[in-house]
C-alpha cells in the first residue's frame, strides 16, 4: 500500500499514526505543500485533496476518517473503538468535532478563500486561531467524563487520540494558547508511544 499525503497536514498524519498503531506496512509518498502531485488531481475527483490510500490493487480510499474505519474493520487489533456501544458514540463525537467541526474552518482553502475576499494575512490568521481555540474549547468540555486516561478515553489510545494529536501540532503552528490540561494530557501520554513518535511531521522527510 501507498499513502499518499502531506508532511504539515493533519488529515495525513493521523492516517499515518494509525497505520503505525496497527503495524500495517505502507509506502508513505510525502508532498511538501499543496498543490499536490498530477497523479492526485488526476484521480481524486474533490480536486486532489490528501491523504489518499493507495491499495496493491489499485483501488483507492478517500478521507481519512474513512480510511480509518476501512483499517479498524481489516486489522481490528489494537483496536481504535472501545467496545461500548455508547463509550463508542463518544469517542466518534469526539473525533467528528476535531476533523469535521474545527478543522475545515482553518482549512488551506477556507483561508485562500479569505484571502480572495479581501481579508489580510493577519485577519485570515485570526479567523484560524479563533476556529482553533474555540473547537479545542468544546473538544476539552467533551473529555470531562471521559474516563481515568491516561489517554482520552480509557488506558488505550485510539480514534480519539489519532484526532487529537495532529490537532494540537497544527493549534501550536497557528499560535494558539493551549490552555487545555484534558487534552494536553492525552497528548502526552500518546507521545511516549512510538507509533506517534515516528510519525509526527518533523520526522517525516518530504520526498
């Protein structure tokens, strides 16, 4: 299998965390920035958005959300969900309120977009340091009962942390105060394992 991404995207790495998480073997095709490669634009039809999974077959999975539920049902151990049902609903919340809520509102193209409205450097930056701190805000409310930890939700990590961690990387290159001790907890405690070690961005060296 190839992944297809970039080195500064959150998508990406949390594709990448859980590839590790579950020792599946992949060939990482590292872009530096946007835009992405020809092959990307050529076969993605949402205009080459990244990650994209690449499988021996040829077949491709899109969105890394779903990549991540296509990898949970083909290799179910470590799993990524809890086995309660409702602790299971939490950690999807969770995860939708990081990948689905905040993270589109700072988005390359939500920014550019900005931009071609007028907006200056420093106000399209503001409008993501805003959309940042206000989703980890809800996101640290929604770890009030979210268990013992050490990680988000129970002594294993998983979807929840997978979300979590490129967040706060991408809060800290926004310059967000990280006033979040839930969540920055959860962080730490996934950063002593190597499956988030090897695959934060700084280690990553763009092809």
């Amino acid at each position: 299998m190839r992944l297809h991404g970039y080195r500064h995207c959150a998508a990406t790495t949390r594709v990448r965390i859980a590839l590790s998480l579950k020792g599946v073997e992949t060939v990482s095709v590292t872009l530096r920035d946007p835009p992405c490669s020809p092959l990307m634009l050529a076969t993605a039809p949402q205009g080459g958005l990244l990650p994209v999974l690449e499988l021996p077959d040829g077949q491709v999975l899109r969105q890394s959300l779903a990549i991540l539920e296509w990898l949970e049902e083909m290799w179910p151990s470590p799993p990524l969900l809890p086995p309660d049902p409702m602790t299971r609903a939490r950690v999807r919340a969770f995860a939708l309120a990081l990948t689905a809520d905040m993270e589109p509102l700072y988005s390359p193209r939500v920014l550019e977009r900005l931009r071609g409205t007028g907006a200056s450097e420093g106000e399209a930056q503001l409008w993501g340091r805003r959309a940042i701190a206000e989703g980890l805000e809800a996101c640290e409310a929604l770890l009030d009962h979210g268990g013992e930890g050490p990680f988000c939700f129970g002594a294993e990590p998983g979807l929840a942390d997978i979300c979590l961690v490129p967040q706060l990387q991408e809060a800290r290159r926004f310059g967000v105060a990280l006033g979040f001790p839930r969540l920055l907890a959860a962080e730490a405690a996934s950063l002593t394992l190597p499956a988030f070690q090897a695959t934060q961005p700084e280690v990553i060296h763009a092809s």
